[in-house]
C-alpha cells in the first residue's frame, strides 16, 4: 500500500497554488454590488431556479471565472474567495496539477460505478495511507454516492446493519445534510420542522459548546457535565434509551458556527462508546482531508473512531466524490447493500491522486497550521473594535467570530449580516453561520499566502468598522 509517508518530500509550497490570472494579484471592487451584468443573471436565477438556493441571496455576484484565492464576477469585480466552495476547494480554484490530472483522465474513462481502475486504486491507496497508522491495515473504504449527505447515511446503514440496533445518538449543533435520515441527525430545528416522517429512534444530546453551555454552567463549574450526562444516559438502566447502533459527532461543528469540541468531552465519549461497543462515527465531510491542520480532524483529539466520514475536498478541485473508512469488523454488508450510480467518478479520483501529492510535496498542512496562527491574531484584534466580539474560535483553517450583543449573549445577527456585506464590497467572500448566523466563517483555501491573510484582516477590520457606523447612524 502506498502512505503519504512514501510520496517525495516537500518542496515548494507554492507549486501547489494556480497562479492568479492577470489582476488577480488583490481583491478589486467598483461600484455597488450587484453590479448590472450580475444583476441581470441574478435576476433570471430568480425567476427560474428553487427557493431553496442560499449563497447569491447574502452573497449577490454571478460568477465568471477564478483562480486560486480569487474569484471574479461578470462585472469584473475580483474577491478574495475565503468560502471557498464551502469547504470544498482545498487548493483554491482550478490548481494546475488537480486539472492536468482530471482532464488527463477524461480522455480515459470517466465513469466507471464500483469497477477496480488504476487511477481508483491509486486513490484509495492514498487515502488509506492518510489514516494513522495504527488505523490503516484493518481499514475498509466504501465509495458512496458523490455527496457528504450520502456518505452519513452509508455510516449510519453500515452500524445498523453491524451491530442489528436501531437508536442513534447526535448533537446539539451539529450539521449531517438535508436527506430525511441525514435532517434527522441534525439539530437545526428549522430546518427539520417542516419535514415529517423523519429518522425515528435519533437522541440529540449536548455538545461541548462551553461559550453557551448547554447544561446552563459556567467555565468555572463545569467538568465537561456533557460528557458525564451522556455517560450516565447509556450506562444507567433506566436511562431511556436502549444500547444505540451509532453516535455521531462532528469534532468542529461547521454550519453550528464553528466550534471545536472540548478534547476532554470527546476523550471521555470515545472511552464509553468504546466500553459499550457502540460505533463512533465521526463525520469529518468538512474538516477533513487537511482543513483543520492534520488531514482529519480526529488525530489531535487522540482517538481512532469506527467509521470516518470524507467528502467535500477529497478531489481537491469541487469535483465530487464521498467515502467512508470504517474498521473491518464492521464490514458485514451484503453485495449492492449501499450503491450509487456515480459512485466511480474517476475524474474526481485522479483530481484527489494530485491533490494529496502536492498536500504532502508542498507542505500544505504546515501552511495551514501557520495560516491559522496569522489569521487568528487579525481576528483576535476585532475585539479591540467593539466589545460585541463575544469569541474567536476554529481549528486550522476553519475559523469563526461569534458577534452577541454584550449582557445577554444573543446572537448580533444584523451586525453580523453587515460585516459579511462590507467585506464583500471590499473584495472579500465570507460566510454566516451559528445561532441566528450571528457567527463570521472563514475556510480559506488551505494553500493561501500570508499576504491573502493580510488582506483579509485588513479588510475584516474595515468591514466590521463601517458595519459598526452604520448601526450607529441607523442605516440598513
């Protein structure tokens, strides 16, 4: 089996990254936004496309082209793209060596279902070489439809099956995706309650979220009472609920508004699942494959989970592709017991081959645990703008700024939504999410400069600035 461990060494970080196109060298905007020719595409997405759609509601551009850290708009508007792709692009827009490799490999086969090929076995070669080394040898890897969602519901079918039990144990806060069994596992209570006939047998419990905990306790009295809750629900007979089939965690929660669990919550939720033998499935769809600063986020909480959920970034380049890698034993699985048409989608493969080569040949995750450093002290200095910086939180390159009105800890979500506003009439793309989206998000490419990450501060504080004088003068 090849590992990371036998690619050539690092060389030059930037080998990785595409060169930005002409003028792509800092964000540049004139004008209001939309500008008329984004407008007009706007326009007719509005007429014709679901309400379901998100981005281009708070985000309002049409997209012409990009490259690397930059995204530019069909007015010519250029913004430095800190979302990018939602996790997804883990090198930034169209890097060079991931897009020789994807369009090397259209010429080949593109579509190939659950066939051995090459090109898959050298990505599956390589992915399993990404796990700890005490995890690789009794290692599975199951393809599954090309989405985080569907890779969630393979974990959750895989334990059930497994271990023949039907409850499932998830968090407060947590995100899995917008598929009914997927919905039900998630604690936005929005979006769940509209839909009926979901999941049964789901027990969300609280999360590690020690700014807002959930047992109502301060950081002075608390002794990580999450854990021992959950620990005395499934211990104590009459707890109520009967030996689960899985527990779920994200270990930073994303759309929850980016928050790290406690490594003490999660020591002590690993050492009683384990104890039970209740599979731990941890969904790393958006920390893994580098984002947090080791390619998945479980290696600095010091546990081995049963099952390990991967997506988003896995091709590197927005092409999709979804796995799960699980233990062995749990391998029980009949032919055909969890399918997906475009679950052989070997352009992606190639894209995530030459991804995970320039991650390791270019040092990308000493760049993003350097990043984080940077980008954190230019969030950090946010507080000295307003005292309605209630935290600064994240994990490598998955960063967020709560904002709360001082006294109360409610969501500042106006002022939130306007800070995302005048960063992005400043050049800069960033996302909403927690509470109320009272929570700035930042997922930078993993690859991106110091100097990318001193515009963004810059532009951060200036942002938050004018946000801050138009709530003083009254203005929307």
């Amino acid at each position: 089996m090849t590992t990371i461990a036998d690619l050539p060494e690092a060389g030059p970080r930037t080998r990785g990254h595409a060169d930005p196109a002409p003028g792509y060298r800092e964000p540049s905007v004139s004008g209001g936004l939309p500008g008329p020719r984004s407008a007009e595409l706007l326009a007719r997405q509005s007429r014709r496309e679901s309400n379901a759609r998100t981005y281009p509601r708070r985000l309002p551009i049409a997209v012409r082209r990009a490259a690397g850290s930059y995204l530019e708009d069909l007015d010519g508007n250029v913004f430095l793209d800190f979302l990018s792709g939602a996790g997804v692009l883990a090198l930034g827009h169209n890097p060079p060596e991931p897009v020789a490799a994807a369009r090397e490999q259209l010429g080949e086969l593109v579509h190939g279902l659950d066939f051995p090929t090459p090109v898959k076995d050298e990505f599956t070669d390589l992915t399993l070489g990404m796990l700890p080394e005490a995890m690789r040898d009794r290692a599975k890897i199951h393809f599954c439809g090309p989405t985080g969602a569907n890779a969630v519901e393979a974990a959750l079918k895989l334990c059930k099956t497994a271990t023949g039990r039907e409850e499932v144990i998830s968090f407060q806060g947590g995100f899995h995706g917008s598929t009914l069994a997927t919905l039900s596992v998630t604690g936005l209570v929005d979006q769940k309650a509209p839909i009926r006939g979901r999941m049964p047998g789901v027990h969300i419990f609280p999360y590690s979220s020690c700014r807002h905990c959930p047992l109502g306790l301060t950081r002075s009295s608390c002794a990580v009472n999450c854990a021992g809750y959950l620990e005395s629900s499934l211990t104590d007979p009459n707890g109520g609920i009967p030996l689960p089939a899985a527990v779920v965690l994200e270990l930073v929660q994303g759309e929850g508004g980016v928050i790290p669990a406690d490594a003490e919550f999660v020591r002590r939720l690993r050492e009683v699942t384990r104890a039970l033998d209740i599979p731990l499935v941890v969904d790393e769809v958006q920390t893994g494959c580098g984002r947090t600063g080791t390619w998945f986020a479980f290696e600095q909480y010091g546990i081995e989970p049963d099952v390990v959920v991967a997506s988003k970034a896995l091709s590197g380049l927005g092409l999709p592709a979804a796995v799960i890698l699980y233990d062995e034993r749990l391998d029980v699985w009949q032919p055909g017991a969890h399918t997906g048409t475009f679950r052989g989608n070997q352009a992606a493969f190639a894209a995530g081959v030459a991804t995970m080569k320039v991650v390791r040949r270019d040092g990308v995750l000493a760049n993003v645990r350097a990043r984080s450093e940077q980008l954190l002290g230019h969030l950090e200095g946010l507080r000295e703008l307003t005292d309605q910086v209630f935290d600064v939180r994240g994990l490598g390159l998955m960063l967020g700024v709560e904002l709360a009105e001082p006294g109360t800890g409610r969501p500042a979500s106006a002022l939130a939504r306007r800070v995302q506003r005048e960063a992005l009439l400043r050049g800069l793309i960033i996302e909403l999410g927690g509470r109320d989206d009272g929570v700035l998000r930042l997922l930078p490419p993993l690859n991106c400069t110091a100097e990318e990450v001193d515009i963004a501060g810059r532009i951060l504080h200036r942002a938050l600035r004018a946000a801050l004088a138009a709530d003083a003068t009254g203005r929307s």
